[in-house]
C-alpha cells in the first residue's frame, strides 16, 4: 500500500533525489517538514517538475536571505488567543491545527507547522471558540492552519457547528489543500461535516494544472455536489507557474473542476523561500498578458502580503484607459 513518502531516504528510493544530497536534505528535514501523499508523487512526472519543486526539499532552504523573516504575515501581532489570528475587522482565522498532509517548500508558515501538529487542546480550542462567540464583529470564520481537513469528521463538525450556531457568524470559510493532494480524505463523513446551513466557502490551495488527477476531480466533484462554494488561491511560483501559458491552464482547470480562482498570491518572504520568488513587476506583466486570453470567470485578484501584517493589498495591473 503506497504510503506519504517523509524522510530524505525514502524520496531517494523512489527516484526523486540523488543519494549524493543526502546529507544536505538530512539538514533541511531536520528544521522542515517534508511529505509527499500518494496522490502528489503520482503527479510527478520528473525530480523538476511543477508538481515536484513545490514539495520536495531543497539545499536551498537552508540559506535565509536578510529580508526573510521567520513570521512574514505577523500572524502572533494579531493573535489575542492561541489559534486565532484577527487582523481584519470583520473576520478572524481559526487555526485548530498546525499539520498538513504535504509540506510546501514555500509556506509561510513553515517554521511552525509539521506531522506535530500544533492541535490545539480540547481547552485551548473551547477559548477560541468562546473568543469568536464574544468577538460579534466577526461576521467570517476562517479554519485554516495547517490544513482544517486534515482533522477528523467528528472534530470537525464539532468545529463548524459552534461556529454556525453563533448569530453574528454569517459564513465560514476553509482553507485547504487536501482535495487536490489528499483527495481521499474526502469521505461521505467529511461531506457530511461540509453541510452548512450558512455558506461554506473551500478556498482549493492549487499551483499548476498538472496537480489535479483523476482523484482530486473525484473529491472536487463530490464536494460541489454537496453545496459547497470551491474558490481557488495560488502562489505564483518560479519555476512552477510563472509564464502566461502555465498561468492559463491553471486558471482554466481551476474553472473545469467548478473552482473560481480567488487570489494569486506573491510570495510572502519566509526563510529559505527565496529561489521561488518574482518580482512584482513581472507578476503584473503575466497577468497582463493575460487579461482577453481567459474568460473574467478565470480572472484572480493578485496579491501580497502589506509588511508588519496590515494585510492582503491588490497589487495590479494597473490598466490605461483612453480618455473618452
């Protein structure tokens, strides 16, 4: 039975490094989580792939540049209780656990979460909650980690039923990568737990078009069916999707598994992330090139991250329109 590849050793045996970077991949495992699902390896096609630069590690990592910092969101500035984050008004972050069923080599996240998991305490996530409940400015709760579908059915339903039974809860949100690199996940159970009264949105974390199998499509399909709202956030990528041709067969797939691409993310400046990075100027560009190429169903809003956590700012094109 194929089984989430964890250790440098094992992506050795499985042709995806040479035995020769042993010892600088041993280096990077031991301060960053490393996974790779049965479905992921079964989307690599090479060690350079799109698919395979995103999750597997890199001596790289181990070097942090002077801008990289190890909080780049100032997730803790915000966090008035363990496991919520309240940087905006009228919505706030839930983080009920810190693992995820792969480990992105870009996350910005990365020095915290891990197969640990950061699971938050029966106490501590009943003073999460209990802030939401007192918190009634908060009209959106956002689950995200960590993945929040890495949790059981029962813990999550739990979850989402404290929430959507709070009055000033209007929609809940979830952020995820599980569907496309954990579809199996995606249970009756779990369908089950995805059923909301209020609006569930499932924002898809998704890079490139060859990332979606056969299994992901069963798991997108089955969620879509069960009412739920998929929207989609990418991270623009060098050397994943950084052209305008890996860009639009994104955004088209996205929009063939009835995913709305929400948000391109620019790189947030975590350490050791710096060989994925473009720079804003060229991330406007392939946007632009694109604006009549793909339908406006396909179209995202880019993004980055405004230093010190004054959160997500839209950042372009800018586009010159005749005087009339």
């Amino acid at each position: 039975m194929a089984r989430t590849l964890r250790r440098p050793e094992e992506l050795i045996a499985a042709g995806l490094a040479e035995p020769a970077a042993l010892p600088a991949l041993r280096q990077v495992a031991e301060r960053y989580a490393i996974a790779l699902t049965p479905t992921v390896r079964a989307r690599i096609t090479a060690p350079d792939d799109p698919v395979a630069r995103q999750y597997l590690p890199d001596p790289a990592e181990l070097l942090t540049l002077p801008h990289e910092r190890e909080d780049p969101t100032a997730d803790r500035a915000f966090s008035p209780i363990k496991g919520v984050v309240h940087r905006y008004p009228d919505r706030a972050l839930l983080l009920p656990l810190l693992a995820c069923p792969v480990y992105c080599r870009f996350c910005f996240r990365r020095e915290r979460v891990g197969p640990g998991g950061g699971l938050l305490s029966e106490a501590e996530l009943a003073a999460a909650l209990d802030w939401f409940a007192a918190t009634p400015a908060v009209r959106e709760a956002i689950l995200t980690g960590g993945d929040p579908l890495m949790l059981s059915p029962r813990r999550l339903t739990q979850i989402l039923d404290r929430l959507e039974g709070m009055a000033h809860i209007a929609r809940l949100r979830i952020h995820s990568r599980v569907p496309v690199a954990d579809p199996t996940r995606i249970t009756e159970p779990m369908l089950a737990a995805l059923t909301r009264r209020k609006p569930l949105y499932l924002c898809v974390h998704v890079n490139h078009a060859q990332e979606f199998g056969p299994e992901a499509a069963a798991a997108l399909a089955a969620l879509h069916r069960a009412g739920v709202v998929l929207l989609g956030q990418s991270v623009l990528l060098a050397g994943v999707n950084d052209s305008e041709e890996a860009l639009q067969d994104l955004f088209e797939a996205m929009l063939a598994h009835r995913i709305k691409p929400y948000y391109l993310h620019a790189l947030d400046p975590a350490p050791g992330t710096a060989r994925f990075a473009v720079p804003d100027r060229r991330a406007r560009a392939l946007l632009a090139g694109l604006r009549g190429r793909i339908s406006g169903l396909a179209w995202p809003t880019l993004v980055r991250e405004a230093p010190g956590g004054a959160g997500k700012k839209p950042i372009g094109p800018v586009w010159e329109l005749p005087s009339p």
